[in-house]
C-alpha cells in the first residue's frame, strides 16, 4: 500500500490515517545470510569446546584441595608454608591465577599448572608423589563437572 487511506470510524469520528511503505534497504543475498549463520554456528561450538575444556581457579583449587589430602592432612592443598595474612586455600588461588597469567595458551592448563605447583624430582618429594598429581587433579575436575 503506497499513499494509501484508510478510513476509520470510532465512536462516530472519522478518522482518515495515511499509511507509506517506508523504503527498502538494499537486498542482502540469503547466501550471506546462511554463511554467517554457518560462522555464528561454528563460533558457538568452538566456545563450547573451550568450555568444556577449561575450569575456573575456584574449581581448580578445590579439586588440588581433595587431590592434596582433603580434610585428612595436616597441609591443605599441599601448602607447606603457613602464612601469616593468607589461608593456605587463598595461597593456592594466588599460585593459580599467577599460573593463568605465565600460561602461553599452548597444551593443557593443568600439566602448566603441575610442573609449577607440584614439580616432579622436588627435593621436598622424596618418595616421588609428585609424579601423580596431574593425573588425579584432572580426574577430580572431571568427577566434579
């Protein structure tokens, strides 16, 4: 309907409206269209990939907390020092966000985080503990998702 009227009667007035086609935008190819929703598509499935891969600190230390003993061990989260303006559970949220920052991207964020927290051949390891501590903070993460 282009310069159209329409008349209208409400409560006995005549009301005459002009109604106007406003104008086009250029025609955008469908091709376009679905190419774009193909890469929104593709976008949204790497995201999620990514997530489903990565955990936030607070799921990380919790899941080194249970690795490291739990509530069975006289150092919580493996910290061995005791600081004076810290919780050991704040200590190892520190450890990790600085680890966050040193990460490059390349490999996994938990054998970068292992070789820093808990490297193997430590002297304060003797007994070679340390070898383990990837595999087990990795299967915690995985139970607790």
């Amino acid at each position: 309907m282009r310069n159209d009227e329409v008349n209208l009667f409400m409560n006995g007035l005549r009301y005459r409206l002009k109604f106007q086609e406003k104008p086009r935008a250029p025609h955008v190819p469908n091709a376009w269209l679905l190419i774009s929703g193909a890469a929104l598509l593709f976008l949204g499935l790497m995201v999620k990939a990514a997530w489903a891969e990565s955990y936030s600190d607070d799921q990380i230390a919790t899941a080194i907390y249970y690795a490291e003993g739990g509530a069975h061990t006289s150092h919580p989260y493996g910290i061995l020092a005791h600081y004076k303006h810290t919780t050991p559970r704040q200590a190892c949220l520190n450890t990790i966000a600085h680890a966050r920052r040193d990460w490059n991207g390349k490999g996994d964020f938990i054998t970068f985080l292992g070789s820093r927290y808990c490297p193997v051949g430590a002297a304060n390891d003797p007994r070679g503990l340390n070898k383990n501590w990837v595999r087990n903070v990795t299967k915690i993460l995985k139970e607790r998702r």
